[in-house]
C-alpha cells in the first residue's frame, strides 16, 4: 500500500464520531467493545490523485472516510480504465475479498478529493469477529451490503440500459454527480462522456 500521511486536520476524539455513529446504528457495541475496536484504527490523509492500494498489492488495510470520495477502478494492460464503484463520507472501504483469499488486488482505490479517513488492519478486525457477537454481526452486515451492491451492479449491466443505469447511479449516489467529473460517471456507467452528455440533455427536456 502506498504510503500516506497522518492527519492532524481533527482533535483525537472528534476523528471516531462518525464511525462511532454508523457502528452504533449497526450494532450498538456495549462501551468496552467501542473502546476495543475504536484502538484499532488510526487517522490518515490522502491527498486528490494518491492511492489507497493499487492493483498487484497485498490488502491489508480496512478504512473509514470522514471525509472525502475514493473510486473504485479496473485497469486494462492498455491502461484504460473502468470506474467499478464510489465511496464517500461515513462509508468503508476496502479490498476485502482480497484479503479473504489471500491473492494481490485486482483494483485500485483512488482519492478523487483529499480524503480524511481513519484506518485499520484487517486481521485484528476479523479477531474481533469471535471476542463478541456485536462485530460477527458488524462483519454480517457489511458483507451482506457488499454482497446486494454487487448484485444489483451485476443486474444493471446485463438487463438495463445506460439511460437507466444513469438513473440508478443518481439514486445510490444522489450527492455525487456534481462532485465527479463526467468522464468519471460515464465510466462507471460503461458508457462514453458524449453517450452520457445524451442522456443529460434528453432528461432536461
């Protein structure tokens, strides 16, 4: 993984409340649990542009973004480029399946902005899994929305068409289409810039 810079941008406590609110909602972890896992991650800064891991690399890093926007990409031998997903504030993120099977990632995970996040080791996440029932629930919920996520992107590829693909992307990601550039979008959508300019222009009218 390449190298980033720890943050100083928040006092120490003030960098865990927004995971500690997604967590609670999730799970409601008894304190002494918060305070395990709240030990466990450490704040990090990307700048726009730096790389959270890039394809060929060992995963071991889970992260959190405060704030912020990562992409998600595949990368062809001829360097082009496929945008696979997004994540934002108060999202995880990760090459988790990477992880899980022990192979070197097959994407990248890119800052599209400076990216404040806090950041964990994988492997002492998943030995939380059997200390509590609260983080096997935590590591079930987020493998299900993982799981529903890839399905539906699945789904949308072989059976919807790219004005309706569009649609989905503004609703999964309703804050996002004045934060990414259009290449961006379109790429995520499988689609060109000008195919996707189309779309735009026939749902104004």
């Amino acid at each position: 993984m390449v190298s980033m810079e720890d943050d100083t941008s928040e006092p120490g406590e003030a960098r865990f409340v927004a995971l500690k609110a997604v967590v609670d909602h999730l799970v409601a972890p008894p304190e002494e649990q918060w305070q395990s896992f709240q030990q466990l991650f450490h704040a990090r800064f990307l700048k726009e542009g730096e790389y959270f891991i890039r394809v060929g690399e060992p995963s071991e890093y889970f992260g959190f973004i405060n704030a912020g926007l990562v992409r998600f990409f595949y990368q062809t031998p001829r360097g082009t480029e496929f945008n696979k997903s997004f994540s934002q504030e108060n999202q995880f993120m990760g090459a988790y399946s990477a992880f899980l099977t022990n192979q070197p990632a097959r994407f990248n995970i890119q800052a599209l902005e400076q990216t404040h996040m806090l950041i964990a080791k994988i492997s002492p996440i998943i030995r939380l899994f059997n200390q509590h029932p609260c983080w096997e629930k935590l590591g079930r919920l987020l493998a299900e929305q993982l799981y529903i996520k890839k399905e539906q992107r699945e789904a949308e590829f072989l059976l919807d068409d790219a004005e309706t693909r569009y649609r989905h992307f503004l609703e999964h990601y309703p804050d996002l289409e004045n934060r990414l550039a259009q290449y961006h979008i379109a790429s995520y959508l499988g689609i060109t810039p000008v195919a996707l300019s189309r779309i735009r222009k026939k749902r104004k009218s």
